[in-house]
C-alpha cells in the first residue's frame, strides 16, 4: 500500500533531520491530492452515467414503450408515475447536491484550508452523499418494486377481463404460481438493480472514504510523533 510505503520511509529518516510542516504536508498531499483528482474525475463519469440513465427512462417512456404496447397501450395510474418521477429526481438531485457542495470545499480549502481540514471536509461531504445516495437507491427500488407488481396484478385481470372470468373466481393455484413467479423475478429484478448501483457507488466514490480516512489517520500519527 502506497500509504504504509510512505510511513516506513518517514519512520527512517534520522531524527536530527527536521521536516517542517509544509514538507510533510507535501508528502502526504501528493498521495491525497491523487485521490481527490480521482474524485474530481469520477464526478464527471457521474454526470455522463445519469444523463445516460435519464436518456434510457425518456427513451422508454415516449418511445420503446408506445411502440411496443402499440393500440393495446396500458393505462399507467398516476400513483405510479408520481412514484417512478418522484424516485428519478431524487437520484437527479441527489448527485447534484453532492457535486455543488464537492466543489464547494474543494474551491474553498484551495484558498483556506491545510491538508487535515480539506481530507475531514471531502470525507463529510462524502458520507453526507452515501447516505442521500442509499435514501434515493430505496425509494428506486421502491418504485421498481411497485410497477413490477402492479403490472402483473393488471396483467392477471386484463387476462381473466378477456375470459369473462371475474378475479374473484380465478384458479387460486395458478395465482400462486403467479405470485411465485413474480415474487422470484422481483428479488432477481430488485436485488440485480440494488447490487449494480451499489458496486457502481463504491466503484466512483465509496472505496475513496476509506482511503482518505485512512490517509487523514496517517497524518496525524506522523504529526502525533513529531511534537
């Protein structure tokens, strides 16, 4: 590990050779600067995944979805419009809050800050966005879990509707089998989306709280040795 690399070359250096405070924080502000520069560069992979993302959502909305349904195009309750919209921009805003009050700190410790307090602010600012993220990440699977259940309880009276069998009177044991059925493609369904956007926000920002806590560790235990 770079970090560890780092304190073993500081512990060997001889104690008669003084480092004042701007040399040991330019040791350890070339490790963090790296990885806040790796930040600042998935912050941009950010913005092109969710333009992406809500590209995809229009996409299906006005287009793949009207013309596949075609005449026999199903009518939505606007619960769960409200719903799927609602999940969407608190995703949107979410990652938007985080980048504005990211460059934020990362504009004002340029100018103010030393090493110690710009790595406490970016952690902050991160774990603020875990937290904001995995809020939005339920009220999407939220909303996932809803249209998926709700299109096969429309699928199933639409079906019976054709018939000319009442709900009520439907084989209790196909229903069942129904409700298995969509039970298993609702875990696969949920768990894949929670599982994927997990990996993609510790992949971008998650695995950097960490490092940096343990960078900013780091950095006291040397300045702790030093006085």
């Amino acid at each position: 590990m770079e970090l560890e690399n780092l304190k073993k070359a500081w512990n060997k250096i001889p104690a008669d050779n003084s480092f004042d405070e701007n040399q040991l924080k330019e040791m350890l502000g070339k490790h963090s600067k790296s990885m806040i520069d790796r930040i600042d560069r998935n912050i941009k992979i950010g913005f092109v995944i969710l333009f992406a993302m809500i590209l995809v959502v229009a996409l299906d909305d006005y287009f793949f979805s009207p013309m596949i349904l075609g005449e026999d195009e199903i009518e939505v309750p606007q619960w769960l419009l409200f719903i799927g919209v609602f999940s969407n921009t608190l995703i949107f805003t979410t990652f938007i809050y985080f980048a504005i009050k990211y460059y934020r700190v990362r504009k004002s410790c340029d100018m103010i800050c030393n090493l110690k307090e710009t790595l406490e602010k970016i952690i902050d600012t991160l774990i603020i966005y875990k937290t904001l993220f995995y809020l939005a990440l339920v009220t999407l699977l939220f909303a996932i879990a809803m249209q998926f259940v709700t299109g096969i309880y429309t699928g199933i009276t639409d079906n019976a509707s054709e018939l000319g069998i009442p709900f009520a009177e439907v084989d209790s044991k196909q229903l069942i089998i129904v409700a298995v059925a969509g039970l298993a493609g609702l875990v696969v369904l949920v768990g894949g989306v929670f599982l994927f956007l997990r990996w993609g926000f510790r992949k971008l920002y998650g695995n950097y709280i960490e490092k940096l806590k343990q960078t900013l560790k780091e950095l006291e235990e040397i300045q702790t040795e030093q006085v």
